[in-house]
C-alpha cells in the first residue's frame, strides 16, 4: 500500500480528481491521506475499499467486470444502505455510473446473497467467463438481472420516490 499527499497522489497515479485511491494492475493499493495524524472513518472506509478491489481482482483473476468490481468495492467499504435508489438512465449495465453501480450491486447482494457474488467471482477465477460465472450460481445472465432491476426502477412508486426525495 502506498499513501501519498493529496497532490503527490494525483500526480503519481493518474487518478481523476473525484478519486482519493486506486487500485492497480500491478496489485498495488495507491490512496491519498494528506496529512493524517490518526485514521478518521472517512479514511478507513476508503482503504477498505481499495483493499476489497484488490481481494476482488485476486478472486476473479482480473475478470470481473468493472461495474461489478466498483460496486462490490463500495458496497463492501461502506456497509451503510443509501439514502435512495439513484435514477437508472443506463441502457447496459457497463454504462452504470459509480451510484448505479452501487445500487445494482446492492440488490445483486440482497437477491442472492453474499455468498452467489463470491462463488461468480471465484468461477471467473477459475476461467468462467461473466456470463458462465453469473448463470451458474446467480441463475440467470447479467443482460436479465440488470433488465429486471432496470425496470423495478422505472416503476411508478420508484418514479414517484425520486421525484419526492430532496
């Protein structure tokens, strides 16, 4: 793990400017701490998150998709549920913004368990593709599961909560 000042961090990684850490192919764990005299939970939960993206690549061999790998990451960092579902404006899964990500995810977890996710991430591993892992122990392709939630999004009481949430 390297831990950097704010600006060195930015510099050093590349990381867009939204971004306080990341994970990279060479396996290392890069996070920007600035002048940290103890960790705050602001900064544990975004080392956890770092550290989980580095435990899902291991599992999957790098194959999880990135949606996958950036919703797991928060969902596993940050165990607090969301204020509210976020609008779904993505057509395909691969074009989730990092809330939808979340979301998803959430909801892959709350379907069918912890455990399904783990054992996809671990098929994968094993040279499963995501198709093969997901229908093999979630019971359906990753196109369906997204349609499905896609479409309980959409639905005039989900509508109606986002509209009406500050």
């Amino acid at each position: 793990m390297l831990l950097y000042p704010r600006r060195t961090f930015h510099l050093q990684t590349g990381a867009p400017h939204w971004a306080d850490g990341a994970y990279t192919a060479d396996g290392a764990i890069h996070a920007a701490i600035g002048g940290v005299a103890r960790v705050e939970p602001d900064l544990e939960r975004r080392l956890a998150h770092e550290l989980a993206h580095a435990f899902i690549a291991n599992l999957s061999a790098d194959l999880a998709p990135r949606w996958l790998q950036e919703g797991l990451a928060q969902a596993l960092s940050d165990p607090r549920p969301g204020s509210r579902p976020s609008p779904v404006e993505a057509m395909a899964v691969e074009d989730l913004d990092y809330r939808g990500t979340l979301d998803f995810t959430r909801s892959l977890l709350a379907e069918h368990g912890p455990e399904a996710l783990r054992d996809a991430l671990a098929s994968m591993g094993d040279g499963a593709s995501v198709e093969e892992a997901f229908r093999r122990y979630l019971g359906v392709p990753v196109v369906d599961l997204f349609a499905t939630w896609r479409a309980s999004s959409l639905t005039p009481a989900a509508t109606a909560t986002l509209e009406n949430a500050p």
